[in-house]
C-alpha cells in the first residue's frame, strides 16, 4: 500500500516522503475543543503584527467568495472520533467565524466559481469530490470516483481547480500511476478521466489565455494538457534527471512565465518559459510548498512549511521585499481583495495522522508591504 505518512502530507500539501523527521509526529492526541462562540471571535496577533486565527483541528483550503464578501476555509475535523468535516465562514477582515456548512465527510481542497455562489472541494480520504452551494440552503452535490492505484487502494483527490471558460472542474489524484478527473462544474457529472499521469498528481493550474492545464506530479513532470481534447501534449522535467516532487503553480502571464514550487529534494522554486518549458532559472529559497502571483503589486508570495516563514518577492529580480515567522507550518495561500493575503497554519500530525493543535488562518495586509 502506499505510505500512509507520504499519503497523509500530500493530501496537506506538505512535507513528504520517507524521512520526514520525528518533529512531526507529536506524542499525544489532542482534545476535541468546540469552536465556542468565544473562540470562534478570538484573535491574536503574532510576533510581525499579523492578524491569526485558531480555528480548527485539519484545515486545509481557503476560498473568497465575492458573493457575500466572505472566507471559506475547508476543514478536515482531523480529530480521533469525530466522523465528517466542516467549512467554515470567515469575516476576511477581522477572521471572525460567521457561519459553518457541515458536511458527512473531511474537506481539504478547496475552490470557488466566478459568482462565488457555488464551492469545489476534494473529500480526500473519501475518494469524492462536492459541489457546494453558499447560504442557508445551498445544497451539496457529490461525486465518487472508483479509480485505483497499482496495489488496488483508491486514489486521493487532491487539489480542485474551476475553468470558467470552459465550464470544467479538474481534480488530481493521488496515486501511481495517477488520473486527472473532468467534471461538468454544472451538473458534477464525471466527464472524462486522463489517465498516465505519473506518480501522485499534485498542483494544477488553469491558464485563462489559451486551452491549456498544468498539471504537476511526484515524477518530477509539469504536464501540459489541452483542455479541448484533455490530452496530455507536453511533459517537461525542469529538474532534469534528479529527483523531483512538484506540489504548486503559479504564472506570470506578462512575461510568459510559470513558477512550480518543489519543497523535498531540490527545494526551490522553477522558472520556466509557460510555452516551452525551458528552466530559465532556479530561485534559492529553500523548501517553497504553495506559490502565488500578483500582477497588481508584482509579488510572488512563498510558503515554507519547514522554515515556518511567508516570504514576498519581488516579482522583477526575486529579491525578497517581506519574510513572516507563521510557525508551524504554513500551507496554503490565498490573495482576497483589498491587498489581503491569506495562509492556511497546519500543526505537525499525531502518530495517527491526526492534527495535534488548532491550526490557523492567518492575514497579512500587503499595504503594509513597503517596496
């Protein structure tokens, strides 16, 4: 079967892989803490003046809805006992929890359509992927995928992206050799499945300007695939021969630029030619796990899971405008309106791969960004 610790951390966007040190297994289970309405108002401010949120046990993805002005942030409930997951809602400006979906299973990716009315997320553990509407009575809608990997264990989906254009959801999986699933982002129906995506599926990107997805794997590949045809026509190995595990995209459609981070083995993040894939550069910035772009600011901002730091870049010559302690661990990001950027904070896993703290939602105002 495969590792369930190498399954675990890339269905959290994480460290992976054997020899992940001892530091990430904690000896003791945590206690399952309601989300009291005392703490579900409850913020701090860390060390640089960052606005963070304890929020819950197993978060993953954050979503802005433009809908009704509001964070979503997927949560696995990754307690001992406790059976299904939430999303939670989030005022963007004070982290406020302002409401909660429950849902019968853990969610961890996590997307958003144009309008904002409607949420993608990945049920990992579950092999499923949903479809969830925002308010009161919006409704969910899921879909079962039976793929396998080679030892017959099914495949993780993992991260979910929407293509409006094309009106399409894509879905990675985990497994070897992995799938890329194709749904209707309208009925949720499965549409088609590539297949021989290399080992472990993990980032994927949709480019607004053409008909093309990337897809990263633990292969070491950026796959280029037609969106038209869903047709895998490219597959590019910016680390040449050495090995390599590509988690997260970002692009930089000015330049003609896509930056995949790699946080395992060569840990740093590849410029390549969005066209061609040419390596025009490797940045030297240590363990990089998810990546975002800002057009409006020219930044990169970078997680480090293992240094506990958030790093802006400077998105002309890479120099680095900002760095924030976010210890633990810093997962996931998402830039919402009115310059704010958002990270997801994961604690290290139990020895039954379960969450040993709250983890966290922190905000970092890039007003406050000089440069």
């Amino acid at each position: 079967m495969l590792n369930r610790r190498i399954y675990s951390y890339l269905l959290s966007a994480a460290m992976l892989g054997v020899g992940v040190t001892a530091s990430y297994a904690q000896p003791v289970n945590p206690p399952a803490l309601a989300l009291t309405p005392e703490l579900a108002q409850k913020t701090s401010l860390t060390a640089d003046g960052l606005l963070r949120k304890d929020l819950a046990y197993g978060i993953y993805q954050v979503a802005y809805s433009p809908a009704d002005q509001s964070l979503y942030v997927a949560s696995a409930e990754s307690l001992p006992g406790v059976r299904g997951g939430v999303i939670y809602k989030l005022d963007p400006m004070s982290l406020d929890v302002t409401g909660a979906i429950y849902t019968d299973e853990g969610n961890f990716g996590l997307a958003v359509n144009t309008t904002g009315d409607t949420l993608y997320v990945t049920n990992s553990i579950a092999a499923a992927a949903s479809k969830v509407g925002v308010g009161e009575k919006g409704t969910i809608q899921r879909t079962r995928f039976s793929n396998t990997s080679y030892d017959d264990t099914k495949m993780g989906p993992r991260t979910i992206r929407h293509d409006p254009q094309n009106g399409r959801v894509y879905v990675g999986a985990v497994g070897a050799p992995a799938v890329i699933w194709v749904l209707d982002d309208s009925s949720f129906e499965l549409l088609d499945t590539i297949e021989n995506a290399g080992k472990w599926v993990t980032g994927l990107l949709v480019d607004p300007r053409s008909p093309r997805l990337y897809a990263g794997n633990g292969d070491g590949e950026v796959m280029v695939i037609n969106t038209e045809t869903n047709q895998i026509e490219q597959r590019w190995k910016p680390a040449a021969g050495e090995p390599a595990l590509l988690l997260n995209f970002a692009l930089d459609a000015d330049r003609n630029l896509l930056y995949v981070t790699e946080t395992k083995h060569q840990q740093t993040i590849f410029v390549l030619d969005a066209t061609t894939g040419e390596l025009l550069r490797k940045l030297p910035v240590g363990d990089a796990l998810d990546i975002l772009y800002n057009p409006t600011r020219d930044e990169l901002y970078v997680t480090h899971r293992e240094q506990g730091k958030v790093s802006i870049l400077n998105g002309a010559d890479y120099t680095v405008k900002a760095s924030y302690d976010v210890k633990e661990n810093p997962n996931s990001l998402l830039l919402g309106p009115n310059n704010q950027l958002y990270v997801t904070v994961k604690a290290p896993f139990t020895p039954q791969y379960k969450a040993s703290a709250r983890e966290s939602v922190v905000r970092i105002d890039l007003n406050n960004v000089k440069g």
